[in-house]
C-alpha cells in the first residue's frame, strides 16, 4: 500500500483515489456539500483554502490545501517509483 503527502501532514492511501478535482465549479460544490451532510467529507486543509477536492473509492471526499496539479504530480512520482520496482 502506497501513502501520499496531500499537504501539512496529511497523508492518504494513493490505491484508494478515483480522481482529483479543482472545488470551483457549482456541481463539485454541491458535491462536497451533500457529503458533508453524510458526514463524509475529510477535511484536511488545516483551514486553509481548499484548492483540490480529491474522490476516495470509499465514497468519503477528502479536502486539501495543496493544488491538484501537486498532488497529481505526486501521485505519478509513486506510481513511477512503483514500476520501477
């Protein structure tokens, strides 16, 4: 099981992401909004601003302070490591 850095310490499992979004637009507002209602949002910005909003396989959604750009870029750095193997 692989583990990456999402920001301030945060580390989550890179096995269990389905995608990684940007939070601007209505719908992945809404989104985060019905999962919070579900008590299914981690939010794991430090209370920072939330720049990327990253889907679990769980159904849970994780907030982060770092940009998705980075944490996609993170992601691809484990997976190369990975094949590397």
């Amino acid at each position: 099981m692989k583990f990456i850095n999402i920001g301030y310490g945060n580390i989550i499992s890179a096995n269990r992401i389905i995608s990684v979004i940007v939070p601007g637009a209505a719908p992945i507002k809404r989104l985060v909004q019905e999962a919070k209602e579900k008590s299914l949002v981690i939010d794991a910005t430090s209370g920072r601003k939330t720049r990327a909003v990253i889907i679990m396989d769980t159904g849970h959604i994780v907030l982060s302070a770092v940009q998705p750009d980075t944490v996609v870029s993170r992601l691809n750095k484990d997976i190369a490591e990975k094949e590397d193997e």
